[in-house]
C-alpha cells in the first residue's frame, strides 16, 4: 500500500481513486481497528447503497453484543457526562435498529434492541453516580419504541412476540424496581402491552404482573379500588375478562376513562375481525 500521506479536503477523494480494491480494504479495516464504531456505519451503508438488491450479510448478534460490551468497558464513569459518553455509540447502533424496522426484519431488530436494552440494564448502577444526567434512560426509551413498532409489525410469530413482550417487561419491571417517583425510561410500556397485545398474552403478562408485585385483587370486591394493592396496569391487562357491570362499578380508579377507552378499542378490533371474516 501506498505510504504517501494522504491529503486533506478535496484532494482526499482523489487520492482514494488512485487505490486498489485491496489498498482500500486495508486502509478501512485500520480504521475499524482504530475506531471500532465504523463498523455500524460499514453496516448501514451496505443496508442503504442503491443497487440490484444485494444479498445482505447474516445478522450475527454476537458483533453487536460485543460492541455494546466494548462501549461499557471502554467508558470513564469517574468524570460527569458518563452517561452520555455512553449513550451516544449506543444510539448509532439503535440507528441500526431502525432501518432493520424500515426494512421490516423485526426478527433482528428487535434481537438489536434487547441487546442494547440488556446491556444497560447490566451497566446501570456503575453509573448511578450521577442520577440526572438520564442519558442511558433515553437510549433505553428509544429501544423501547423501536420494540413497539416491531410488536405491532410482526404478528405471525408468537416466539418472537413473546421475546419482544419479555423485553418490554423487563424494561418496566426494572425501572418499577428504581427509587423514583415515576418511570424514567418505561412509561409508554403499560400502554404498548395493552394494545397491541393479543388477549391471551396479556393474560400472561397479568399473571406476571400478580406474581412480582405480589398483587392479589379481586375486582370483583366493592372495595377494590380503594385497595393498597390497586392496579391501573393489571386492569388494563384484564379488562377482558371483567364484565362489563363489575368494570363500571370500578369507576374510583383515577384511569378509569382510560381503561374504559382501552376495553373499547379491543371491542372494536373484535367487530372488525368479525366484519372481515363475513367478508
């Protein structure tokens, strides 16, 4: 390979167009030694160049995890603006994520989001030095949003809906777990597992719901939304199985209109359904 420097501003690309094929692979997997993030953007270009549709490499999970590991390690925790010395490599790989759902392989990104999502739920509490900086809880909201649309895309694959609704969960499960007075990275997730879920998983996740929160209401008593152990998520889970005179009786819930609106919509998705099917 050439050892001539190489110049700077216009004459870069002219200095490029003189290397070999060979050369120019080099030169780019010193840089992706040297800066190892360049590797997201190799990736994304070979998703976004125009061409005759190319065959795009296998999604290898592994490559990412060990990026967002290597973001963790390599990042100063001691000085402020940890976080965001974090989050900012981990948003270019949630970046990857996204055209994954533009190019609706929801397969893979939303295996991109949990890894991601898994990475700093691990590395959370080393940065806790620092409680309002908030930047991490920002990359896990966009992987959050990134998990919805993918719950809503792909409907034909119950173990992969399951895997999305697991994430989901777990991202509420564990901000519910942080000493704030309100969530700071799942707030849209009750609403995503409540719409855009199937009856039958949002029995299973109520029955998740029960379990760690140790919740054990019956809606059915007359004093049940003056209860301790109330729940405006679990009754939007299991507002099916409620009829409709014990769910009207409920009306002291602070979220009733909400959750009336919500037994609404699944009302609606069912005479659609039906309305198709006499199609």
């Amino acid at each position: 390979m050439s050892t001539n420097p190489i110049p700077g501003g216009q004459d870069i690309e002219s200095t490029l167009g003189h290397l070999s094929k060979a050369e120019l692979l080099s030169l780019i997997k010193r840089m992706v030694q040297l800066y190892p993030d360049l590797a997201g953007l190799i990736e994304t270009a070979q998703q976004t160049t125009p061409s005759h549709k190319p065959q795009r490499p296998p999604f290898n999970p592994e490559f990412y995890r060990r990026q967002v590991n290597e973001i963790f390690y390599t990042t100063d925790r001691n000085t402020w603006g940890s976080e965001g010395r974090a989050a900012g490599p981990l948003l270019r790989i949630v970046d990857i994520g996204n055209d994954y759902v533009k190019q609706q392989d929801y397969v893979d990104a939303a295996t991109l989001y949990e890894i991601i999502i898994r990475g700093i739920l691990d590395n959370y509490d080393s940065f806790r030095w620092h409680p309002y900086e908030g930047d991490l809880d920002d990359v896990v909201e966009e992987c959050v949003e990134g998990l919805g649309r993918c719950l809503r895309g792909k409907q034909d694959d119950a173990a992969v809906r399951r895997q999305i609704i697991q994430t989901l969960y777990d991202v509420y499960d564990f901000d519910s777990s942080l000493e704030n007075d309100e969530p700071v990275m799942s707030s849209r997730v009750p609403a995503m597992l409540v719409r855009w879920t199937t009856l039958e998983e949002r029995l299973m996740i109520a029955t998740w719901v029960r379990e760690a929160f140790d919740l054990e209401i019956d809606w059915h008593a007359n004093d049940v939304s003056d209860s301790e152990d109330f729940d405006d998520f679990l009754l939007g889970l299991e507002a099916d199985t409620i009829d409709d005179e014990t769910f009207l009786r409920i009306e002291k819930s602070f979220s009733f209109l909400l959750l009336t609106l919500t037994k609404c919509y699944h009302l609606l998705q069912i005479a659609s359904l039906e309305r198709t099917i006499d199609v």
